[in-house]
C-alpha cells in the first residue's frame, strides 16, 4: 500500500512572519527574509528595479491596507501560474513571485500544482538555481506529494509539454524526484515513480538506478529490484556494473547463488564494461555455490586484465576448492597468492586445516596449524573449532582435548559445540569418566547448554548406567536448564532398555503432567520398551493410543510393531499389519522385510517365509546379506543344503558378500546333516575371503565331529580355536566333554572341566547332565552321584534327565533299590518323572538316555 505524504509543506517553508508594517513592495523587489532591513521603498526612476502587473489585478488597490489576496476574486493560481511563466529567463523572479503568491495565500493546500512544477522547470534549466530546484523537491517529498508520486511525474511530463520546457528539465527534475523518494525510504512510491517514468520515456539516470535498487535491496525488497531490473533491461535503460554488484548482493541475500551468478553473465554477455569489484563480487557467488572450477576461471581473467585479485577473492575461491574437496588445487592457489605477494592469512588456513580434515589426513592439518603459529598467526575459536572436530571424527579424541585444553590455556573460550563433540568422542572410545569430568567442568564455567546434558544423559543410558542418567536429569533443572522432551525421551529410552518398564511409565506419566506433550519418538520408545519385555498386548495398547491422539506414526514406529510381532512370535500378526500399512502408504524397508522373515524361520514357517521373499521383490526392495542369512539358516534348520546354497549363489550372483553369520549358518547345516566334507570346505573358504571364524562356528565344526565320533578332529579344532584366540564358550566345552565322555576318555574330559571351571564358566545344567550321564555310562556311577553332590552345593536343582542318566546307570548295575530311590527322590524335589524314565524302570531300556543326550548336547 502506498505510504502517503504527509500535510503541505510549500506555504510553511516559504512563509514568514512579519510583525512591522511596511509599505507593499512590488514582489520582485522584496527579500524574504527581511524585507525592512534589506530594502528601501523604490524610487520610480531607479532603473534596476523591474516592476510588473499581475494580470487582472486592479491598480487601484491600496497597497497599504494589505488587503488579504484570498478576499481578491481577481486574482487566481492559473494568473500565479502565468506570472511564473512570464519569467522562465528569469529563475529569480519566478521563484519570488511563487514566495509571494505562497505567502499570501494564493496557492492551494496542494502546492504540488501547476505553479509548482513550472517553477521547478524554470529552476532546472538554470544551472544556477538547479541546487535550488533540489531543495524544493526534497522538501515536497518530506512534507507533502498530493497527488501520489505517479501523478506528480504525469503533470511534470504535461507542464513540460504545455509549456515548451526542456525535455532535459522534464527528466533532470523527474530524476531526483525518484532520489528523493529513496532517501526518504518511501520505496513503495519510489517503485511507483521509477514506473511511471518508464511509461513516459523518461530514462532513469545510472546513478539513480542504482541508488533504488540499492535501497531496495538493504530494505529486503529483493524481489521489486530484480522486477525493476528486468523492466530496465527489457527497456534497454543504462545500468552500469555497481547494479550488477547490488543484484548480486540481493540474490545471495535471498541464498539464490544460482541468479546472483547468471546476473553476472548476462552483463558481461550485454557488453556491460565490468570492473575488478564485479568480478570479485561474481567470484564471492560463484564460490558459494561452491563452483570453484568457474571461480578459477574469473580469477584468471582478472588477472589477464592486469587486476591483480585481493587477498578476499583468493580466500574465496580457496575455500571453495576446500568444500569440493579439490585439496591439490586449493594449495596450488594458495602458493600462487602468497608469490603474489599476499600472505596466507588464518581464514584460509583454517579453510585448508578444515580440508586436510575431511580428506582424513589429520598429521597435514596440524602440520599447517604449528607452522601458522610459528608465523605469527593467532588461532582463533573457529579454528580451534575446526581441529578439536577433525581430531575427533578422525579417530584422535585424545588430541582433540590436547587441543580444547591449549585453546583455554591461550585465553581463546572454547564454545558448547567443541566441549559437546569431546564428551561424545569420550563416550564412543568408552572413556565415561573423561566426558563426565568435562561434563562437570563444563557446567562449572557456564558453558553447557541442554544438548550437553541431553548427550550425556543419551550416553549413559546407552551404557546401561540409568540411575546415573537420572541424576543428571534431576541436576538439570537444579542448574537452571529446563529439560525438553528429548531431555524426557532419552531417559525413557533408558528405562525401557533396562527393562524397568515400571518406571518407564512412571515417567511417561511425569512429563504429561509437567505440561510436555508426548511425541512420536516417545510412543516409538514406550512401544519398544514393551515389546523388548514380551508385553505385545501393552505395546499395542500405546502403539493404539497414539493413533487415536493423532498422531501419525512413523516408518520407524511401524518397524518396532512390525519387528516386536515377530520377536514375539507374532509373525503372522505383523504379516497383516505390514500389508494394511502398505495401503495406507507406508514404505517398508528391507530391515521391515528381514524382521518377518527371520520371525517366520524361527518359527519354522519356512514357506512362510519365502513368500515374503518374494513380496519383497514385487515392491522393489533389495534383500540384503541379513534377508538372505536367515532364509539360508531356515533351510538348514530343515536340512536343505541345496537350497540353502541356491540362496548363497543368488547372493554372489547380486553381488553381496557373505558375511561371518552367512558362512556359520552354512557350517551349522552341513555339520547338522553330517557332510563335514562340506562344512570343512566352507570352513576354510572363510578364510579365503580375510573373514575369521568365530566362536559359534568353531562349535558347530566340534559338534559336527562329535557327531561323527571323530573326537580327535574335534579336539584339534579346540587346539586352533585357543591358538587363535577364539573364545571357547560353555557349549565349546560342553560338547567336548561329552565327545570325550563317549570315547572313554575320562581323565580327558575331567581334565577339559576343570580348565572350564578355572576360566570361571559356570556350568549349566545340560553340562552337569552331561557329565552324570557320561559317567554313568562308564559304570562311574560314585563319581556320577558327586556330581549331583556338586549341584546340590551350588543350588542347582538337577534335571529329569540328570536323575534318568542315574537311574538307568544303577539299573544297569542290577542296583535296583538303588534306582527306584533316585525315582523316590524326583519325586521329592517336585520333578515329574517322564516316559523315558518308566521306559528304563519298567521295560530297562536304557539305551534311550544316549540318544536323548545327543539331541540335548
């Protein structure tokens, strides 16, 4: 909307008051500003004095009476306006003969009006009174310009042609009209102005041009320039290369980088005569593009011109090298600025420090940083900054504190980002009391915000450390820092993975009644929680809540459903879901796919399982080396080597490597339908591809010999896997014991248990079975009933087929009393005898306990 001027200025600017009365002098003769000190009454034969008539007005009036000219009906503006006219040779008599007719009332409220712009006309063509015309103008624009600027330039172009002016007056005048508006920040008019100027042809001065746009563009009216340049463009208006500069400034004010550049180009394409600023300034927007290719090429043809580029433009175009990670050729322009005689100064060391950084050579940044320092450069925060953060995502947490230290030590203030970046470095390296003590110290100084606190109550709830995470949570609050709903999320997320869903709630229930409203994230984490704990009904409770308050769950909220069905073995459940969520425009992804089917693998729904394999294809998502792992475990599971392997040979032919867990499904099957063969072969192709066995790989490789009475491969294997440094878990030596148990090594196996037992494995109850049985089949039943002794000791509550192994040892012996008083004893202890007990008690058949050991080890 078009500001409007304020009340007439014409009459209050021209009139003074005069308190002594004098005789009326003939206008042309009166000074304005004292006419009684400045002027005698004239003599009719002194013939400097040029006397006039007003037309129309009668000569008889008394002069002296002074008479108000508003009561004359004779005379009017348009006799004011001819008078005016009557001496455009004489800018002085015009401009007196306007005071006078101002002062006495003659003019109307609206000086703006003919008498006005033939006055300014007449002042505009005396280079004289042009300064004069100036003023005038100014101060119309300041006080008063009724009609609104668009008018005024209409009636300037009318006047001009009704009475002859000078088109050069018409458009000097006009001009400043323009200027004056700008200056007076009355923008809206001034665009009003420049507008109906280019409809009348009248051509906007250069320096005028750019003195709109300019204000245009520090008023935030970027979009009016760009518009009021196109018009001049278009209209093929001069401009000259400080508007391209004020375009450019504008467009990058906006962050367009692409049209502050093009502004660029197409005057240089124009034949606009472009000076060494404006190709710095093309260069400053060419960089932040970053273009650091064209920049260069800017900066050559500067210096083909014989412009040697400022110390600016060469730290520009360096850093823009930097950002597109050209280091070769942000050096080279480094060497070539400083033989050029500009010094390398700290924003481009910095640049070249940030560079090295990225790049991950860390020794060449700090190389650059010791050297500056050396040369007198003082390193400043941002500098510190960007070293301390190379440091750490560079693997190097401990120099990035040498450095953090330094900068406090130098009296450079380290800032919350630097102390932020440290504390999560010390957690990823696992050094929780390092951020902790730099948490402490941090609050000590003022400088932790509450992302400090929400990082260190994240990390310490990641390290199972809840308690600690809650009294940094409480500390908060004490320390003047208000908790946010992260704050409330990262400690709910604490209680939900230890499994302390009691205060979970609790808590879920706190932040509700403090006025903080629950988001996604916090359904997402309560949600999971409950799953976690196997409380599918709870979690789906909440996952229900949320979606009555609106909220709309997002892909990873569906992936906890999803993936906490099947954990459950709710497989089928979230078969459903996934598919009712797929209409809705959910997208799942290959982790949703992988949780389905290793959910319908565990629950031996292999069919199942393949089906989703194949829906998986249908919408376009790649299986990944976790898809193809657990459809190759389900088939060994139902010993289908052969489809096992099509499904690795599917998986190369992809070109996905298989991984540790691929190879041990692969071995666990061969080992389980008894072709070691193959096993060995993938066993040892493990290593041909710099992958490592691991533990559970080397169990399977002992069970698969085991199984096959080839106790010495079983224990040679042992032999490498401690030679190797592999951990021999509980089953490791569990199976071994039991092979060495069934080929009659018995100081062996005793040897192999008490190795165990100094390693501080506790055995399980399928060990201790083991060993009862082993040694019941030895006739070793005293040493059998020890063992039973020993889980007695250690409050292990022994199994049926502990008691089975021992009854149908005794039985064996004819030790029938013996037997049916271990019967006895179940019974006691609460444990209920099964079929296989009464087979041995009943029928003596007591070869079933061996084949029940088989499938339990």
């Amino acid at each position: 909307m078009r500001t409007r001027f304020p009340p007439p200025l014409i009459s209050p600017f021209l009139a003074r008051s005069r308190s002594i009365k004098q005789p009326i002098l003939p206008f042309c003769s009166v000074s304005d500003d004292n006419p009684s000190s400045n002027h005698q009454i004239p003599n009719k034969s002194d013939s400097k004095i040029q006397s006039f008539e007003i037309p129309g007005h009668p000569k008889s009036l008394n002069l002296k009476t002074e008479k108000p000219i508003s009561q004359d009906p004779i005379l009017t503006q348009s006799q004011v306006t001819e008078v005016i006219v009557s001496h455009r040779n004489h800018p002085n008599l015009a401009l007196e003969h306007f005071k006078w007719a101002s002062r006495k009332g003659i003019l109307s409220d609206k000086t703006t009006g003919d008498p006005f712009i033939v006055l300014i006309h007449i002042l505009m063509c005396s280079d004289e009174h042009y300064g004069t015309a100036k003023k005038l103008i100014s101060k119309c624009v300041s006080e008063s310009l009724d009609p609104g600027p668009g008018e005024f330039v209409s009636q300037f172009v009318v006047t001009a042609e009704r009475f002859q002016f000078d088109q050069s007056s018409n458009s000097r005048a006009v001009n400043y009209l323009l200027c004056s508006l700008v200056r007076s920040s009355r923008f809206e008019d001034a665009i009003i102005c420049f507008r109906k100027m280019v409809e009348n042809n009248i051509v906007p001065c250069v320096p005028y041009v750019h003195v709109l746009l300019n204000a245009l563009v520090r008023n935030n009216m970027i979009t009016e320039a760009r518009v009021a340049f196109s018009e001049i463009v278009g209209r093929k208006i001069p401009y000259d290369c400080a508007t391209i500069r004020v375009l450019i400034r504008g467009c990058l004010k906006e962050g367009n980088v692409e049209d502050a550049a093009q502004y660029f180009w197409d005057a240089k394409a124009n034949g606009i005569e472009l000076d060494a600023i404006t190709y710095s300034t093309a260069i400053y927007a060419v960089c932040k593009k970053p273009d650091a290719i064209s920049a260069c090429e800017l900066l050559n043809e500067m210096k083909e011109k014989g412009w040697v580029p400022s110390e600016g433009t060469y730290t520009n175009v360096i850093g823009a090298f930097v950002k597109q990670r050209c280091m070769i050729d942000a050096l080279r322009l480094k060497d070539e600025m400083v033989s050029n005689g500009v010094q390398m100064n700290l924003v481009v060391a910095t640049s070249l420090m940030k560079g090295y950084c990225a790049k991950g050579d860390l020794h060449s940044a700090l190389v650059l940083f010791e050297k500056i320092v050396e040369d007198g450069l003082c390193p400043n925060k941002i500098t510190y900054s960007v070293l301390i953060e190379g440091c750490i995502n560079n693997g190097d947490v401990k120099k990035g504190f040498e450095l953090y230290t330094r900068m406090k030590n130098e009296g450079v203030k380290p800032n919350v980002y630097n102390v932020n970046s440290l504390i999560i470095g010390f957690f990823e390296l696992g050094l929780i009391d390092e951020a902790k003590k730099l948490f402490e110290e941090a609050v000590e100084v003022g400088v932790a915000n509450v992302f400090t606190y929400n990082n260190l109550i994240s990390w310490l709830c990641k390290v199972d450390k809840v308690d600690e995470a809650c009294n940094v949570f409480d500390k908060m609050s004490k320390d003047g820092i208000s908790p946010t709903i992260v704050s409330y999320n990262n400690v709910l997320l604490g209680h939900c993975r230890s499994g302390d869903m009691d205060m979970a709630l609790d808590l879920f229930n706190t932040l509700q009644e403090k006025g903080f409203k629950a988001n996604v994230v916090t359904y997402s984490i309560l949600i999971d929680g409950y799953f976690r704990k196997g409380k599918s009904e709870e979690a789906l409770a909440y996952f229900d809540q949320m979606v009555d308050l609106g909220f709309l769950p997002s892909d990873y909220t569906f992936n906890i459903v999803i993936n906490g069905l099947c954990k459950v073995g709710q497989t089928s459940e979230a078969s459903l879901m996934l598919k009712k969520v797929v209409e809705r425009g959910f997208n799942p992804s290959c982790m949703t796919y992988n949780s389905i089917i290793d959910g319908f693998v565990k629950e031996n729904a292999i069919n199942s399982a393949l089906a989703v394999y194949t829906d998986m294809h249908e919408a376009g998502v790649s299986p990944n080396v976790v898809t193809y792992t657990s459809l190759i475990h389900g088939f060994c599971k139902f010993k289908n080597m052969d489809l096992a392997l099509k499904m690795r040979n599917e998986m190369k032919s992809k070109g996905l490597e298989l991984d540790v867990i691929s190879y041990g499904a692969l071995i666990n099957g061969f080992c389980k339908v008894r072709d070691i063969g193959r096993a060995r072969e993938i066993f040892n192709e493990l290593y041909e591809v710099g992958l490592y066995p691991n533990t559970a790989i080397y169990n399977s490789m002992i069970s698969g010999f085991r199984d096959l009475d080839n106790i010495e491969e079983a224990v040679d294997f042992h032999k490498k896997m401690v030679n190797e440094g592999i951990l021999c878990d509980l089953r490791t030596y569990t199976t071994l014991v039991d092979g060495l148990l069934k080929a009659g090594k018995v100081v062996s196996a005793s040897e192999l248990y008490t190795e165990m037992l100094a390693k501080n494995i506790v055995p399980d109850d399928i060990m201790y079975s083991v060993l009862v049985n082993g040694l019941c089949n030895k006739g070793q039943l005293e040493n059998a009933r020890k063992i039973l002794e020993e889980m007695d000791k250690k409050s292990v509550v022994p199994n049926v087929v502990i008691y089975n192994s021992l009854i149908g040892g005794y039985f064996r012996e004819g030790k029938l009393q013996e037997a049916f008083k271990l019967h006895d004893e179940m019974l006691d202890r609460g444990l209920v005898p099964d079929d296989r007990t009464y087979d041995i008690l009943v029928t003596g058949k007591v070869k079933v306990v061996d084949s029940m050991m088989e499938t339990a080890v």
